[in-house]
C-alpha cells in the first residue's frame, strides 16, 4: 500500500507534467533523501528543474497545482524551488519557490545544494551532478558561518521566540549542524545532530526534551509550568555564547 508521503510525491509529478510540462528532473533533499524523514513531521524538500523560462503563465499554473494539492493529507509539508538548467547555477540567485503555502522567491543555498550532490534522491529525470555545479567547502563553510551570525545569533536576543518549540528544536539543531559542517566539512542529519548536542556542552535536560518530542524518547516531560521559560533561558543562555565562538573561530 502506497503511504502517504509517496502519494503525496506522485500526485505532485504528475500534477506537475500535465499542468506545466515534463520537468527535466525532480530531486528530494533535506530529510527524506539524508535518512531523518518523519511522516506528518518532516518538510517534504524538493527541487523542480523546468526546460523553459518561468513565464507568468508558467507562474500561475504552478501557483493553481499547489492549490489543489492543499486538501491532500501532509499538504503543508511539501516545499519546493523551480530551477531551469540556465539558471540552476549560483547560490545568490532568487528562484521560486512554494512554501509554508504560497509562491515566493528564495536562493537555493550551499547546504541544499550540497545535499542535492552528496545524497540527493533522483524522483525524475536527470541526476543534480548534471545540472548543479560543485559546492567548494570554503563556500559551505563560509554559508554556515554567516547564518549562524547574521540570522540565528540575532534571533537568540528575541527571547519571547524561544518558548516555542520550533526555535528551541531547529536552533539548536542547527548550531551542531553548523558545527559539523565547518569543523569537518560534511553535513549530518538532525538525528546526527542531535546525538552531537551533550559532546557540544548543550543543557542536557532541553536535548533530552527534543529527543522525547521529536523521536520518541524515554525522558519524561519536566513536571513544572515553569518549564517553557526555563527551557528558553537555558537554550538562549547556551546559544549565545556558543555561536559568538564558532564565528570567531572559523570566520
């Protein structure tokens, strides 16, 4: 029986063939190609390369697919940037992109590109070393870094953002991302992130939180109301420093 996820991916490629035309490839990256995929959970990242120039016609009927997408189950997890093979190098450009419901323009960054070439899964069509140029591990590196610091290091001073569990999970997870990445120059996967965290020095009691909400954990939920602000001071009090020395050190 199909699941559906897969449902999902095959209502998207056929929607997109007959609405717009036959891609010239379809790629999945992010969790579902690296190994982390949680169904109903994890984004459902992927990269959509057309032949031809995105013209506003070609705008709109990408605009109405994803429309009529939204009534299936997992609809919000589908992201997805459009690419044509003329404009699928440079990592500054803007390409379009649907996501957290609707139509907008965004670079497709060095750590997606990475991931398209090191572990990117084919869905359709040709293969991202055919169309993706090389990411240096200078420009990963130096990506990772200015994220950290233009991005994440200001955000940690927004202290009412951190009683939610969304910022609590990715920035932290995304700083051990970040320092894999710049220490060893591969990428890892949440999961591996995750099991990076305690060796990373982070408060043990809020990776034992993220692991009992994001896989299952065994760890018990602090009994305490006072527990979403004590998690945010000891996450912020910890990021903060944290990342004010992975950017001196690699910048």
């Amino acid at each position: 029986m199909t699941n559906p996820t897969d449902a999902l991916r095959d209502r998207f490629l056929t929607g997109l063939a007959a609405t717009v035309a036959e891609p010239v490839a379809v790629w999945a990256h992010g969790s579902l190609a690296g190994g982390d995929y949680q169904e109903g959970r994890s984004d459902l990242d992927l990269i959509a390369v057309l032949a031809g120039p995105l013209a506003p016609r070609t705008v709109w009927a990408l605009a109405r697919l994803h429309a009529r997408l939204r009534g299936e189950p997992l609809a919000p997890q589908p992201h997805c940037s459009y690419l044509t093979p003329e404009n699928a190098a440079g990592p500054e450009r803007r390409h379009l992109t649907w996501a957290h419901g609707e139509l907008f323009r965004r670079p497709v960054t060095p750590v997606t590109r990475r991931e398209l070439l090191d572990f990117g899964r084919v869905l359709h069509g040709e293969p991202p070393r055919a169309l993706v140029p090389p990411v240096p591990d200078s420009e990963l590196r130096a990506f990772v870094v200015r994220d950290q610091r233009d991005n994440w290091r200001p955000a940690v001073d927004m202290a009412r953002l951190w009683r939610r569990d969304v910022w609590v999970d990715l920035g932290l997870l995304t700083f051990a991302r970040a320092t894999v990445t710049v220490r060893d120059g591969r990428l890892i996967t949440k999961r591996g992130a995750l099991d990076e965290l305690p060796a990373l020095g982070a408060p043990a009691e809020v990776v034992a939180d993220i692991a009992r909400r994001r896989y299952g954990g065994e760890a018990d939920r602090p009994a305490d109301a006072d527990w979403p602000a004590r998690r945010a001071e000891l996450t912020r009090a910890y990021l903060a420093p944290a990342i004010d020395a992975l950017v001196t050190a690699y910048t």
